[in-house]
C-alpha cells in the first residue's frame, strides 16, 4: 500500500486563485534592455487589478525596484469601451472600477516612455455546473490487523477506516466549446466533543484520507489509458493522499459526461491524539458527540485558455530539475512580458451524516 502526501496545502489552495495572484515573470537575458510587463488574473463579478512592473536585466542588482506605480499609461477595453485606468495603492495596481463578467472580451494596454507598449486580449469563461451523482458507501476490512509492527510505522493509521465513500462528480461541459479547468477537492469530517466539566460542545473537524482511481487520472490528465490499465492489474493498492488537492486539466476527456470518482476512507474522530483536555477551562477525558458529518467540498474554476497555458508552463517549470530540459513561460502579452488571464468559479458540497 502507497501512501503519499499533496503538496497544497488548504490555505495555501484557497489562496492561489481567491487573491488573484499570478507568478511574477522577469526577464534575465543578456542586455540592458528592460521590457514592460503586465500581470493581471481577474475573476469574473470583480474589477480587473493590472499590476505593473518592468523586466530586470542580467547584471542588474536584484535589491533594485522594479514595480510601476506611476508613469505608464494603462488603459482597459471592455466589450468595445475603453478606459484608462488609475493605479490605486489600497489594491496595488492599475484599475478602472469596473466589474468583468462572464463571457467578456477585455484587453489591456499601456506604454512607458523608457520601457515601451504592451497589449493583451482575454475572454472571460463561462462557469460550468458540478452535480454530484451515485454517491454509496462501501464497507471495507482495515488491512491494519495483518500489518507487522515495523510495517505499521511507515503507514497511515487506519484502524478507524470502516468504509470507503466514493464520491462521483459529473461535469457539464459545452459540447462545441473547448473548456480548461482547475478542480479542488477537501474532505473533511466535523465533529462534536466536550467534557463531564464543561458540557459546552466544541466543533472540531480533519482532513480525510482519500483514493484517486487511475481511471479518474486518465480523466484528469494525471495519467495515460496505457498506465491506468496497469494500476488497475497491479497488485499494488491506489495511492492514498492525506491532504486537500488540486487538479488543472482539459475537458477532453469529460465532453461526453464521464464521471469523476474519489473514493474517501471514512475515519473516526482521532481520539488518540485528543485524549484529554487540560487547561484554564478544566481538564478530563473528552466525550464525543453523536454528530459526525462528512464533507466534500469541491471548488471547480474554468480557465480561460491563455490561464491556463501559463499555470501548466509555470508548473512544469517548478518542477523541472539542473539538467532537465528547459521550460519555456507561455503568456499572451505581446511587445512586453505577463499574462492577462481570468476565471470563473463554481463552488458546492456534499454531506452525510453518519454515526460509527
């Protein structure tokens, strides 16, 4: 059995998209040459925020400022009307003060008479509906009892795990439009405990353990058909991740309605860590409540496509090592550097309530 744990962490998830921040892209070439770069990811019901900066040269002392809150001309075109836009320090960029929705054209310009002009166009996307269908729930046997000692110390505790939820989603792409996506999914059970000294309840919750089914990763980019049909021939158990995740891919597998499945392994409240309670408010062992209440929460962003080639290439670069072979940033700006990219957001959950 594999287990492994995803390196995005919930707060750190929330963040990446909800603050509208993008990667900074500078230029380090030979010269002394700098070009002007733009940086601005807009969700769509909100006001597009440019922030401005210039390149930095190869030589060139990295102590050195290289943000724009003054001198360029910024200017925004929405659907035809165009605005300059004025650089405002409460959001740290260039804004006009209005709001994009779905399905918008917008295109960002502006000049500087050092650094030069740059222009980008988006399309602002459409958000798609995520239903939740078939969901059951699996009895299974912990394999923790035919586990040796030295086994059971590189392993996840799972002498709580009675059954495997197996959450299926269905996405509704459009059938004639190419769509781009980023799916975050959180499972977590909430709880009740309290003390015979204090009967006042206190509401805890945990991350969940959780399995991808390889045919999943094939609909999600994560895999290839050929390598899916040996994970599911392979003795070998599917790998089990601790922590919320992320998953950025196409709808070229999912046009035709497929479903997406997770299967989440259902635990107890870890009592063994949280045994007893000590403190200004008392100590004693803690009695649990009957409330137990799991939940999936899942957050599907649609990506416009020039987002999206730019958080796969900045991705890839991260990920690549010394002697890997290079990366090249995808962005849409032209005669500068950036990328002016948007998304829309859907975000839904699903509860059961379940006593062990």
């Amino acid at each position: 059995m594999r287990y492994t744990y995803n390196i995005f962490p919930a707060l750190a998830i929330t963040a990446v998209l909800a603050s509208a921040c993008t990667k900074d892209i500078e230029y380090n070439g030979p010269g002394d040459k700098n070009l002007l770069v733009a940086n601005c990811i807009v969700e769509a019901g909100t006001q597009p925020v440019i922030k401005m900066s210039r390149s930095r040269s190869f030589l060139e002392d990295y102590s050195q400022d290289v943000e724009l809150d003054s001198g360029v001309d910024v200017r925004i075109d929405i659907n035809g009307e165009t605005r300059q836009a004025k650089y405002t320090d409460l959001l740290g960029g260039y804004t006009d003060n209005r709001t994009v929705h779905e399905g918008d054209v917008i295109t960002i310009s502006a000049s500087h008479p050092d650094y030069g002009s740059l222009r980008a166009t988006d399309t602002v996307p459409v958000s798609q509906n995520l239903t939740f269908t078939d969901n059951v729930i699996k009895y299974v046997h912990s394999n923790r009892a035919n586990q040796s000692f030295f086994e059971s110390l590189f392993t996840y505790d799972d002498r709580d795990i009675d059954s495997t939820w197996v959450v299926n989603i269905e996405i509704k792409g459009r059938r004639h439009a190419d769509d781009y996506y980023m799916l975050l999914i959180s499972p977590i059970l909430i709880y009740e405990r309290h003390t015979q000294e204090d009967p006042t309840p206190e509401y805890m919750s945990q991350s969940l353990p959780f399995r991808v089914p390889s045919t999943t990763k094939v609909l999600l980019g994560q895999s290839d058909a050929a390598t899916a049909v040996l994970e599911e021939t392979s003795d070998d158990e599917e790998e089990i991740q601790v922590v919320p995740a992320m998953y950025t891919f196409s709808d070229e597998f999912i046009k035709d309605g497929q479903k997406i499945s997770f299967e989440v392994l259902m635990t107890a409240p870890d009592t063994a860590q949280t045994l007893y309670k000590s403190g200004e408010s008392g100590s004693g062992k803690y009695i649990y409540g009957d409330l137990k209440v799991y939940r999936f929460i899942t957050q599907l962003y649609v990506l416009s496509k020039p987002y999206y080639m730019y958080w796969k290439s900045t991705s890839d670069y991260e990920e690549t090592f010394l002697l890997s072979e290079p990366v090249t940033i995808i962005h849409n700006v032209k005669g500068g550097l950036g990328i002016l990219g948007s998304y829309a957001q859907k975000y839904d959950r699903l509860e059961l309530v379940r006593d062990f």
